[in-house]
C-alpha cells in the first residue's frame, strides 16, 4: 500500500469536494432516470392524444386528452382485447397455481422428506434447468398435437403443474431448508405425517417465497408469447400478447394511437404488481440472481 | 404376546415403506413432467435431428445429413449466427458495464436509493413482451423519438434505424441495454458484501477513489460480474420476441434481425422441417454449453473466490 500511494498522481491525490461529486451523482442518475423512463412515459402520454399530435411534439403532456385511441384499439380486432386479455389472466392465473402446488411439493420432497434416489433426482432437477428449451421444444410441440392439444390453453398450462418450471423448485428449495428442522420434529412427535407437517407448518412458514414465486410466474405467463404463438391458433383463443401482435400486422402502423393505447394495457398488470410488490421482486432478484 | 411382537417387527418397514411413499408422492408432479416433458422429448429431438420429418410422412433417416447441410451450405445459419453473436458480444458487455456504474453509483449511500433502484428496475421487469417491442420500433422509426431528438438538438436527419439492414440489429442492442435492471440489483446485493473497513483502511493509505475502485471493489465482485455474465449471456442466446415484433417474424430487413431462436422457429412452425430444426436446437444447445463451459474454464484466471 506504501508503493500504492508512492504511484499516485497528483490529481488523483486530491480528494473532491464531497457536495460536489454527491452533487454529479444525483444529476447523472436523475438524466439516466428520465432516459429510462421517457419511452414509457412517451407511450402512455402518446395513448391519450389525438392522433395527429402524436407524432407533431415530444412533449410528454397531451395538450388534448382524449381516450378515444383506447375505444379504437378495443374494437379494433375482430375480437375485443377485452376476450383476450380474459385469455391472458386465465392462462397466467392457472400457471401460478400450477407452479406454487407442483414446485413447493417438489421442493418438500427434496428438503424434508428421506426416500431412495432423493439426490440424484436433485442433480437432474438442477440439470433441467440448464437446458434450453428448444431442445425439447419440437416433441412436445408433437406430443401436444397428437393430443389434440393444439389450439387449446392446455399446452400453456399442464405442463406448469409438472412442475416444468424448476427454478422456481430451486428457489423454494433455498427457502425451505432455512425453516428449522425442529419445527417438524416436535410436529412429528405428535403423531403428523409428511402431509400435516407440508399443509401444517412448511407451507404457513413460506408464504414470502410463495409470493415471489406468484408474481414472477404471473408475470412471466403474461409477457410470454412464444408458447402461445406456436399453441394458439384463433382469435377468440389469443392471449393479449398474441393480439398486440397481430393488431401491429392489422393496423400496418397506420394508428399509432390505438396501437400504443393497446400497448399500454398490456403493460398496465405488470407495472400493478411492480408497484405493490416492489420490495419482495427487487430482494427475489437480490437473493436468487432471478432473471429479467 | 406374539401379536405384539408382529407389530414390533412390522413397524420400521411400514414406516420406511411409507416415507419412500410420501417422497415419491410429493416428487410425482415433477417426476411425470421430467420424463414426459423433459427426458422424453430430448431424446426424441435427439432422434429428430439425425432425421427428414416435415408431419406429412413418417422420419426419413439422414444421418448426420442436417448438421452437415447446417456447417457447410445453409447460408441463413450463418445469417443467424453472424446476428446473434453479434447480439450477444456487444449487449452482454454493454449491459454489464451500465449495471455496474449505476450500481457503483447508487451505492455511494445517497438518499432516495429506493426510488432510482425502483426506476432503473422497471424496463427489465417488464422485459421483453410485444408493447415493448412495438415501443421500440416506434422509438427508432423514421418519425421516432431518437430521430426527433436528433433532429431538434444537431438538425441531423436521422435514417429510420429499423428499416435499415445496418443499424436494425443495434436497435435491438439498445432494448438489452435499457434492461439493465436485475443485473444492477445484483450487483447493488453484491456492492453489499464488500466490508465497509475495507475502504476505510484504503483511504487510510491515500488510495484514490478510482483506486479503490479497481483494487477492492472490482476484484471483490468478480464473483457476480461472472454470474451476471454467464445468465445474461444464456439469456441473449435465446432472445427471441423483439426480434419477431420489430421484423414481422422475417429476420429481416434481409436477414439482419434474424436472431437464432428465430430462424428454429421458422425452421419448424413455418416451414414445419422438424427435423431440419430440431439439429438446429441441438445445436444452439451446444453453442450455449460450449460458452458456458468456457466461461467456467475461463474463470480460475480472472475470479476471486475468497477461501
């Protein structure tokens, strides 16, 4: 540390005034938030102005305002968004479920329960993870076929309480083993079997990481559109997604308004939940390296 | 007496028997979908890909014929691969780098950290569905935002970015780019780690802000910059709907946005060569390993693992 100092320039030596680099830091990450932000803003504000004034100024204040662009893009399918976004909350509501009850089992089994092969299953729990799902992607899609599966939501939502999502077995693993074994060994001195102490103690227990798995598998349900592109074929079926898409083909960018007044209600659940459960999605990320 | 003893004995092995029951019991969900969804379909692609199959008739076998057609003669492969390298090498590295200054930077203990935490956060939660991807081909159009800023503060008239076959990919940069969010908050928990005496100790010796920066804080996190880079990597490689929304789901304009996942999809649902796509997967899923792999290897000369 000696030679570190010995080696130091001059500037570098003198310490900066600590209001002014505090005062650099709060501009930097005031202009870094209005970047971050200004194309959202722009799309919501863009959806309340009329048309022609859309593209006329930057200003992020209608001088107009009119919901009008949200009754075009209602109606602007042969299907009302309202159906489709009915799709949407069906499928996304249903993917929850499935991943809470399936993966939290999983999970139970893994922590707490002692059977022949735990481990191994455990390594090749951890390996799905890894795999892309495109290498898997064309039989199931086959499978699905042959079941006559295809144009239903059940490719979307069966395989969701398979557990097929083993993240988030993972994460509620982590949760699991930090809940104290004593628990469920004074539980099973009293005479409770493995399904009293799962209804009865982990699960009452684990209501924050069964949150963070709630959210994040709504959300992630709601923003999919792979699944349902390759899955749903009418209209009437189309998650809201899939209806954004084919409202971009439809309109051919000739109405801007309705299409971001559209955009902004697909948006609108996601930006919901973030506002309510802030702090759990930003520590889910912060504990686990969660993606997205 | 004897009844008693019956039950002594039978006891432990009703009980085992019974606690393998509730193991496979609870694991059944998952294990159903590990072989049915998971193992099962693996092996069949494996199968497909080594085959001609288009739902029309039953598996033609050729051999190794669609990897060799893949390395050797298909000239969209490569579009594909020229476009998600290209993706991958200049989003993964770019996104790190804002992560880290604005994580840096943030936790410099300024007040209202909660607030641009929160902000910074927003673009990446709300990822990648098709609002966004329409958002930013508006954002980049000939008309769009970047082209009005452009125009009012240098009076240069911008192209439309996303129809041109030069800039189009790099739009889809700038989207990885403005989602920078998790990334941030892992290394913000990581930023955490770093004992505060540290630093203390450092400016004890005269050691410079950058200093520090670059002898402490940057070795000490080499940890997470590697798993934020290895995730982050994985998750380029399977980019997927910007790419469909901006291009109509061509790739285009002239295969330019052709992103991998977006050719496989072609492959199979469009022109239903399933077995042509399923090499293709195969091969992504190589590619990905290969790169994670040399990560790992590449590892042991730049990580610090405090042990």
């Amino acid at each position: 540390m000696t030679d570190a100092t010995a080696t130091l320039s001059p500037m570098e030596a003198a310490t900066q005034p600590k209001g002014l680099t505090r005062a650099f830091a709060y501009a930097a990450l005031l202009a870094m938030s209005f970047v971050m932000l200004y194309p959202l803003l722009w799309m919501i504000s863009s959806s309340f102005k009329p048309e022609n004034q859309i593209f006329s100024t930057g200003s992020l204040i209608p001088e107009t305002f009119t919901a009008d662009a949200y009754r075009r893009g209602w109606n602007g399918l042969s299907v009302s968004f309202g159906w489709m976004f009915l799709n949407s909350l069906v499928i996304s509501v249903l993917a929850v479920v499935g991943n809470l009850i399936s993966c939290s089992m999983a999970a139970y089994a893994f922590t707490r329960l002692q059977f022949k092969g735990r481990k191994f299953w455990f390594a090749l729990m951890l390996g799905t993870m890894m795999l892309p799902q495109h290498a898997v992607l064309i039989p199931q899609y086959l499978m699905f076929l042959n079941f006559g599966w295809v144009n239903t939501i059940l490719p979307l939502v069966v395989p969701k309480f398979l557990a097929i999502d083993a993240f988030f077995i993972f994460l509620m693993v982590q949760f699991f083993r930090g809940i104290p074994r004593e628990l469920d060994e004074a539980a099973l001195m009293d005479g409770a079997g493995p399904l009293r102490i799962f209804f009865r103690i982990i699960l009452p227990l684990s209501t924050p990481v069964l949150a963070t798995a709630a959210v994040f598998s709504f959300i992630w349900t709601w923003d999919d559109f792979f699944a349902p592109l390759i899955y749903l074929n009418d209209i009437e079926k189309y998650t809201a997604q899939l209806g954004l898409r084919t409202f971009v083909d439809a309109t051919a960018q000739s109405d801007w308004g309705a299409l971001l007044a559209m955009s902004t209600l697909t948006v609108l659940p996601i930006f919901l939940l973030f506002v309510m459960f802030q702090r759990l999605l930003i520590e889910g990320v912060a504990t686990t390296g969660m993606k997205r | 007496m004897a009844v008693d003893e019956t039950l002594h004995y039978r006891a432990p092995v009703w009980s085992r028997l019974r606690g393998q029951l509730a193991g496979y019991g609870f694991l059944s969900p998952w294990l159903i979908g590990f072989f049915a969804l998971t193992f099962g379909p693996a092996v069949s692609s494996l199968y497909l890909s080594l085959t001609d199959y288009s739902l029309m008739s039953s598996p033609r076998w050729v051999g190794a014929g669609n990897y060799v057609q893949i390395a050797q003669v298909d000239p969209r492969f490569r579009a594909a691969m020229n476009v998600t390298f290209t993706y991958v090498l200049l989003s993964v590295p770019l996104k790190l780098i804002f992560a880290l200054a604005i994580a840096v930077l943030l936790n410099k203990g300024l007040k209202g950290l909660n607030w641009f935490r929160a902000i910074f956060y927003l673009p990446s939660l709300i990822g990648g569905p098709v609002a966004i991807a329409v958002l930013w081909r508006q954002v980049f159009a000939s008309d769009g935002i970047i082209n009005q800023v452009l125009m009012s503060v240098f009076g240069y008239e911008g192209p439309s970015w996303i129809a041109n076959p030069d800039t189009a990919i790099y739009t889809l940069v700038a989207l990885a780019v403005w989602q920078f969010g998790s990334s941030m908050i892992i290394f913000l928990a990581g930023l955490r780690q770093i004992p505060q005496d540290m630093y203390e100790a450092a400016s004890i010796d005269g050691a410079s802000r950058t200093r520090q920066f670059f002898k402490i804080t940057l070795p000490l996190l080499t940890p997470v910059i590697f798993f934020n880079a290895v995730i982050l990597t994985i998750d380029a490689f399977k980019a997927f709907t910007p790419a469909f929304v901006i291009s109509d789901g061509s790739g285009g304009p002239i295969d330019s946005t052709l992103f991998y996942t977006l050719y496989l999809y072609q492959e199979a649902f469009m022109n239903f060569r399933f077995g042509y796509a399923s090499a293709l997967a195969w091969v992504l899923v190589a590619i990905i390993a290969g790169f994670t792999a040399l990560s790992f290897f590449s590892a042991k000369y730049w990580v610090h693992y405090d042990d």
